[in-house]
C-alpha cells in the first residue's frame, strides 16, 4: 500500500477548509485544487502552493492524484463522486452524500466494483462525545429506548439564498432540496447512527419565510425498527436562530445534546428497574467517561481517508452508511408530495 495519499480538492467553498487540512495532515499530500471560478481557484492554489485545475475532468485525467474530494453543490455531488471513481481514484464527498439514493447507488456499486474507498464528510462522525453517545446509547445506558427527537432551528436570511456558485444553487430543488436535506442532514445522520435502522416515516413541509423552491421547515414523523419513534424538525425560519438539539429518552434515562455538547445525561444507575416500575424515581447523573470512543479516532475526513487508503482501515461514514440520511429525508419528502407514510426498505 502507498505510504502517501496525493489529493485533488474540487468546489472552493467548503472545499477550501479540507484543502487546508490536506496540506497539514501527515501522510497527505495537496496535489491540485479544482474550480470553475478563477479567484477560489487561483487564490488557493497561490496560497496553498498547488496548482488550480478549472476543468474538473482535467483533474481526472492526473496520474499523480490518488484521491479526490468533492465539494460542489449538493445535487452534483454523486455525479462527481461516480466519475472520480470511474477514474481510478479514491473518493469523497461533502455532505449530503446526493438528494437521491438512486445516484448513491450507483455510486457505491462503483466503488465496490474497483475496490476502492468512498466516503462521506459528516464532522460530526469526527467528534469523539459523539461516539461515546452511540456507545452509551447501544451499552444500555437509557435503557430501552423510547424517543429521539431532533430540532434544528436555524435561521437564514433570503441573501443567503442568493449566495454560492452556480448562482441560487441553494435555493433550488434540483441543487440543494431543503431544510432537511442540506442543513438537517447533519443531525438525520447521528439520529440514524445513535438510534439505529428506520422503519417507516411521515413528513409534512413547507416554503414559510424565503422566496425559494425548496422547503424551508420539514417535519418527519420516525419509527425505528427497534421499536422507538422519532420527531424531526428542521428549519432555516426561526428566529433568532436557536441552533440544533437532539434529545434521546429511554425507560432509564435522557441524553441531550446541543450543537455538538452533551447538555444533559440523566438516568438510574445499577438494578433500578426502568421507568413505570418506580414509585419515585430519582435521576442521578450518568458519565459519558464510561463510554469510551475510539483511541484512534482521526480528526476529519483528510486523516480518515488518508488512513484508510494506506492502511486498509474502515472510514467513519462509507458510502452506504452515508446513503442512509439521504434515504431518510427522502422518504419525508415522498411522504410530504404523496400524503402518506413511507416505508424505507
Ligand atoms: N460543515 C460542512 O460539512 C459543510 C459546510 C458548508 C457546505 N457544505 C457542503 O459543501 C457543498 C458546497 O457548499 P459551499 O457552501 O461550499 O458552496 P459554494 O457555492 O460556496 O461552493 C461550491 C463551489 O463549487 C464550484 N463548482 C461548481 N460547479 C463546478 C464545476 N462544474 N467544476 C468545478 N467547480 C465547480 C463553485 O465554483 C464553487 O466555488 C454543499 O453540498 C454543502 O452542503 C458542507
């Protein structure tokens, strides 16, 4: 295996935080930053010390790029993803991993098909308390779980709308799909990572505040195959901007998380019993201490693919764990347009 992952770096925006990542992380490599736009393109390239590549298929066609990372708007994102593989190289993508589950279909079988590493760039997956919470979660410590229920109460301003590259891609149905598909997903993926495999939804959604096609507050109604149920909500309408909380409550306890901090972790300890046998319950506070998280976690995507193209290691969110949120926001938004609840396969 290479002791060196070479990395090509495509849509400035965000895509601009992991190119400065790739030039600072051992055992990566920056080989060439890709975007149509001429001041993210050149300007990162003069100051990374790399070259800017406008064509992305230009970039492909390298020989000295192992792995590309993607980072256009959310609808390309599996267009781009595909053809990286269908080059030969390693690949990842920006979150949402698509609007789709069809495109992230295709995209997986690829990579299955070449052997080759595909990812999907959640932060959250990166942050060490969040896999103490699934530990906690999964060793018992709330006891049967009975509700997960997720707020995202942002606010963006119709400018924000107006923003990015291609022009108003964000507030287009076939770029960026809404509330739940670009901002909720974040939250959708650790609800589904802590809470397991979903059975069923139903959603309802709505264009309130912003001039825009897609939706800018959803609600999903979730059953949990094992046995819980979910509500998420989430918006670009509240204001002030209340930022996101998940809430977790089992028979023996709460966890409460706030944009990325554990707020609260309440429950009974030792052979209590479990909520409905007590006569007067009393919470006491649990540790997330006893929940270890990986020793070797690595600290974002550039690490994380970096490890596992020279290492064979697994990645924190490959392609079918990614396609799981998409096929959760997905399944809201047919429940929305249809008027029924959907099931999820
Ligand atoms: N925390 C996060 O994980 C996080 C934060 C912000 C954005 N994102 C995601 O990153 C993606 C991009 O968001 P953004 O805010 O950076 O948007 P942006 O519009 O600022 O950046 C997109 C970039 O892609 C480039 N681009 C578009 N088409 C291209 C093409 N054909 N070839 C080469 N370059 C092309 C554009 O010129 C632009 O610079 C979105 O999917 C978004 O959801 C993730």
């Amino acid at each position: 295996m290479a002791d060196e992952v070479r990395f090509g770096i495509v849509g400035l925006g965000m895509g601009r935080d992991r190119a400065n990542k790739a030039v600072k992380t051992p055992g990566a490599r920056l080989v060439a930053v890709c975007d149509i736009l001429e001041e993210r393109g050149a300007k990162a390239a003069s100051e990374l010390g790399v070259e800017w590549i406008a064509e992305y298929d230009a970039m492909l066609a390298r020989e000295d790029i192992d792995c590309v990372g993607v980072f256009t708007p959310s609808g390309m994102h599996c267009d781009f993803t595909l053809r990286a593989l269908q080059a030969g190289k390693h690949a990842f993508t920006t979150k949402p991993m698509d609007l789709t589950v069809t495109k992230c279909d295709a995209t997986i079988a690829e990579a299955d098909a070449r052997g080759l590493v595909l990812a999907v760039d959640f932060e959250s997956r990166y942050n060490p308390n969040n896999h103490r919470i699934q530990a906690a979660i999964e060793g018992g410590a709330l006891g049967r779980v009975i509700l997960g229920d997720l707020r995202m109460k942002w606010f963006r301003s119709q400018a924000y709308y107006a923003t990015g590259w291609p022009e108003g891609w964000r507030s287009r149905l076939a770029t960026e799909r809404g509330s739940m598909a670009n901002q909720g997903v974040h939250y959708i993926d650790l609800l589904q990572w802590w809470l397991g495999p979903i059975r069923a939804v139903s959603g309802a959604f709505g264009t309130y505040a912003h001039k825009i096609e897609s939706e800018d507050l959803a609600v999903g109604i979730v059953d949990f195959e094992r046995g819980a149920t979910g509500v998420i909500v989430t918006t670009t309408t509240a204001f002030p901007d209340q930022g996101t909380r998940l809430e977790i409550g089992g028979d023996r306890g709460t966890i409460a998380w706030q944009n990325q901090d554990l707020v609260l972790f309440k429950g009974v300890q030792g052979d209590a019993g479990s909520a409905g046998e007590w006569e007067s319950p009393e919470a006491v506070d649990l540790s997330l201490d006893d929940y270890p998280a990986p020793e070797d976690l690595p600290p974002h995507i550039i690490a994380d693919m970096t490890r596992a193209i020279t290492q064979g290691a697994p990645v924190q969110c490959d392609g079918r764990e990614g396609r799981k949120s998409v096929a959760l926001f997905q399944a809201v938004y047919t429940s929305c347009d249809q008027g029924r609840p959907v099931e999820l396969p």
